[in-house]
C-alpha cells in the first residue's frame, strides 16, 4: 500500500468515526462570498504544516496569520491543507484562512486571494462542508476518484457557484476528464471563464520524486480532453525564484506553493513576482515542444563526440534524437579541431535530430563559437558539460540548453534551479543506487530521466532496465579503440536495438 491509499484509508475511518465536519462546529449556512478561483495568472501559496514526503515543515504555523501575509504577498489564491494524520491541517484552520483574506480585503479595499480547500476529497457532501466553512474552491484528485463520482462532485461545485482544482497526473486521469467534460452541461466550463481549473503534480505521489517537466507532458493531453483554453497549474517541487520563473516561462496559468511558501516568509512576494513576471523564451519553447514528444516506448538515444557528417546522419537515421558536437580544445572528439567544424558547418542543414553543442566553459573561444552558432541557428541547443550554474549569465539560460555534471549533490542543485532535464553521468561519485525507489528512502528527491557515462552495447539493456531512463548519452561506448570521434555502424546499430529490446 501506498502512501496515499494509507492516507485514504484513515480518512475514511476519520469520517465514518467524525462525520464529514471532522467534529468541528460549521455554519448552517456560507456566511461570504464567492471569490474567482485563478481568474488570471498568478500563485496559489499553500497553509501547510506537514507533508508526508517532509515531516513537520512549520508545525507551529498560524493559520490566520500566514494567510494574512499570503494576502499581502500578492497570493492570487491561498490553498489550505485539511487533512489531519499527515499534513496537521483542519476545517478550523480552513475557516481561519477565509477569515483573514475577507480582513486583508476589508483593511486594504484589494480583492481577497480566492480560498481552496485542499484534502483528499471522497464525496460530494464533502464539498458542500467546504462550501459551508467558506471555500470558495477544492481540490479534486482525478487518480482517486471514479469517474461517475468525480462528475457527481463536479456538478456540485457548479451547483453552489464554486471552483474546482481538478488535479490529473496519469492517461487514466485524462480519461475521466474526458467523460466528465463532455457531458452537455459542461460545456464551457473548463475554459478560461469556467469554474474548472487543471493542477498537475510534479511530485509522483507513489515514489515522492519529482519531475518537473512532468506538467508540461500534460499540458496538451489535459486541453485535448477539456479544450484548448484550459487553465493548467504547475503544482510542487518550486523552491526558489529561479524555478518559479522557468515554470513561469513554460505557459502555466498558476503555481502552487505549498513547503517554500510556508518556510520562507522573506521570499514569499519574491516567488509570486518571479512567476507573475516571467515570460517565454527560447529555452523554454524548446522545453514545451520536448515535452510533447518525450513520452515514447524506450529511451531516446544521443550520440556524442560527433566529428564527421556521415556519422551525424548513420546515427540520425538509426533514430538517434540527438547528436553532440564539442566545442573544447582540449578533448580529443572537438570540432574545433583539424579543421573539423568547416568541413561540417555546410552540411548541418543534412542533420535533422538535435545537433547539441558540447561546451565546458563559457568563456573559451570555442565556447563562444558553440554559443554563437545557436543563436544563429545552425545548432539547437548547448550543454554545459560540467559548468556551475552560477556562472552561467541570464542571457545563455535563455537560450535552449541543459546541463551535465557527475555529481549528486549538483544535480539536485541543478534541477532545483528549475532545469527541466539535467544529464547525469554515473561514472561521477556517488551512491548512484539512490536515483531509484522511494525519495523519502533514498533521500534523493528528482527523476533522473537522461543518463550518460560508460554506456555501451553491451550494457545499455541492464542500464535501461535498471533506471528506465528517458534518454542515453553515448559516446566512446559506440568506437573502437584508439578510434576517438569515430563511430563504429555496426555499435551503433546495435546499441539502439539493444536500448529498445527492454520495451519490445
């Protein structure tokens, strides 16, 4: 049993013991008015205390306080967590929060943030209770709900005016959005006026990791099955301003905040303008239209170390989705050697999988050219092969590119900063053992999607069965000795068969 049927479990054991109030003394009747749930692009910061994946987070947290300051923080809407065994939250707290934003509204003449009531919600009574205690929005979680029950609840929402966060993660979620939305009297609802928004989670609530490109792998699927106008939110994993941006950049209309927010009182205002405030970039564009075709049976295969065009096109044509081109002198495979990158510069036109450009540093020459050919085109995208973040200006991140290093610790750093992809070589130090399984275990909180080092032929299927990687980098794995730059057909060939046959 997972931990969310764990919690599913003694929440029903809570309400066949308490009632669906919990215990707590309700109004008869809602005693405010209804407040539009997200009706433009902003941030949902979140009351919360614990979490299962964190343990306590603020247990001393005052619910009518932090809501207050949410207010003033710019919160476009405040979620407020009221389950009791795991996240410490009530329907007492939740009725705190709506008594603090109809304050803010009072004392400052603002509009009060919208309140969400957020709770592994089983029944339609249930959001009548939240209708009651002032909610002017609850979360519905498509995964465990029917399909005939979540249309049930989603009939309710509209009857009493409300909203609803309608929260889907996996092809059976979508599924039911379909069914639910197209019923007559949905029609119109889902768009960008209606009463249904869409949250997906980028935190897997079976193995707690994250995955934050996971949301924009959804983003499409949801508007497909709802409409293109729908209002998707990106929900978890944002600890920073950094990554509040970039998630900013891939087209959400809203972020949940739940742990930065609650911990950080300084940085509450600065993560809601670093959203609000960003727009799209080159980068995040290449990031949006990966994320439409990253789901495939098997891992995508880049081929590195690239220094003649009929290897670029053998490799391309194998199905190869990526080919690496290095820029750094003193690496034996770069282009920027033996004339190598002006016999190949007339031809990259002729290389249709994504043409990577290598760089170690971003100051070099030849990183400099790398950069430029990007800008201009010719190439699609950089790789900062063992380059700190921080010494990367705002400029080069606007440009599409991804990171690489063979540490841990600075992948998580990595990723932290809002790096959709991060490539991992496991030939770097660490317990690699921890990219698998529970994060709560493991303590090693993202996905490691795309992995490189010491990858070959002969390994490539043990790899793939292991980790389940969305792409390998290979490189040497595919030469033959001495043969640096050169790549063998016949490895090649086989280390894609090989790559696959663990899904055939």
């Amino acid at each position: 049993m997972n931990i969310l049927d764990t919690i599913i479990e003694k929440r029903r054991a809570d309400i066949s013991r308490l009632g669906f109030d919990f215990g707590f003394s309700l109004p008869a009747r809602r005693e405010r008015a209804l407040h539009p749930f997200l009706a433009q692009k902003g941030v949902i910061l979140e009351v919360k205390r614990a979490s299962p994946s964190k343990g306590d987070i603020s247990p001393d947290l005052d619910s009518y306080a932090t809501a207050f300051s949410y207010a003033q923080s710019g919160a476009r809407a405040i979620s407020c967590l009221t389950e009791t065994n795991y996240f410490k939250g009530t329907l007492a707290d939740l009725m705190k929060v709506c008594r603090a934003v109809d304050d803010f509204e009072a004392q400052t003449g603002m509009p009060a943030p919208a309140v969400l009531r957020k709770d592994f919600l089983l029944s339609a009574d249930e959001v009548e209770v939240a209708y009651r205690a002032g909610a002017d929005a609850v979360l519905l979680i498509a995964r465990i709900l029917e399909k005939d029950l979540l249309l049930d609840m989603a009939r309710t929402v509209v009857k009493f005016g409300m909203s609803a966060l309608v929260e889907v993660r996996a092809q059976e979620d979508l599924e039911k959005l379909s069914f639910v939305f197209s019923q007559p009297d949905f029609a119109g609802l889902s768009g960008s006026k209606g009463n249904f928004v869409f949250g997906v989670n980028s935190r897997d609530l079976a193995s707690f990791k994250i995955d934050l490109l996971h949301p924009s792998m959804m983003t499409e699927k949801i508007r497909q099955a709802v409409g293109s106008d729908a209002r998707i939110v990106f929900e978890s994993g944002v600890t920073n301003t950094e990554c509040a941006a970039s998630v900013a950049a891939m087209g959400f209309s809203g972020l949940l905040l739940g742990e930065a927010a609650a911990k950080n009182p300084s940085i509450r205002k600065n993560l809601v303008d670093s959203f609000v405030n960003s727009k799209a970039t080159k980068n995040s564009e290449f990031w949006k239209n990966y994320a439409c075709s990253a789901v495939q049976a098997g891992p995508k295969i880049k081929i590195c170390g690239l220094t003649r065009l009929e290897d670029a096109v053998l490799a391309q044509n194998l199905g190869a989705a990526f080919t690496g081109f290095v820029f750094a002198d003193a690496f034996p495979r770069s282009l920027t050697k033996e004339g190598r990158l002006e016999k190949l510069l007339p031809a990259f036109s002729q290389i249709k999988a994504k043409k990577v450009a290598v760089i170690v540093d971003v100051t070099s020459s030849e990183a400099k050219k790398a950069i430029q050919l990007v800008k201009d085109g010719m190439l699609d995208l950089i790789q900062f092969h063992k380059v700190r973040y921080e010494d990367v200006s705002p400029e080069l991140l606007e440009l599409p590119h991804y990171f690489a290093t063979n540490s841990l610790e600075e992948y998580e750093k990595l990723v932290s900063k809002g790096e959709m992809r991060v490539l991992l070589d496991l030939h770097g130090d660490g317990d690699f053992s921890k990219i698998t399984g529970d994060a709560r275990s493991s303590g090693f909180v993202y996905e490691a999607k795309w992995l490189a080092g010491g990858i070959s032929p002969e390994n490539v299927a043990e790899l793939v069965q292991k980790y389940k990687p969305e792409l390998v980098d290979v490189s040497g794995g595919v030469e033959d000795k001495d043969k640096n730059g050169i790549k063998n057909e016949d490895k090649v060939k086989e280390l894609i068969k090989n790559a696959g046959a663990f899904y055939e």
